[in-house]
C-alpha cells in the first residue's frame, strides 16, 4: 500500500495532542483589536481543542501526526 500524503493546510492549522485529540488556534485574533477587551483577548490565546464529530476527519487529513 503506498504512503499516505499529509494535508498541509490542516498540517499548518492542527496539533495532535498526547492523548490523540486535536487543538487549534482560536480565531478573532488578527485585527480590529482595539474595540476587543483584553480580557477576551487573553481567553483566545489558548489552543481550543477540535470537536469530537471533526476528530475522524482530521485523522484522514494527518495520518502521521
């Protein structure tokens, strides 16, 4: 069987976590910060972790994270 290609958009976006989860980057983050508090900017510096529906998915796209 040949080797599987990795999704290198999804490659760019995703990490796999220790325990098989994914987190991403929360967005909102990249302009027009100005009228957003820092309070709601401080909560979206944190890695959010992918739903468990998107997880099967995402497992296709980056088989050997």
């Amino acid at each position: 069987m040949p080797k599987l290609k990795t999704h290198s958009g999804a490659a760019k976006r995703f990490a796999r976590t220790a325990s098989g989860r994914f987190k991403h980057k929360q967005s909102h983050r990249r302009h027009i910060l100005t009228k957003k508090s820092s309070q709601r900017k401080r909560h979206l510096r944190a890695p959010a972790l992918v739903t468990m529906s998107d997880t099967p998915e995402l497992k296709r796209m980056l088989p050997y994270s």
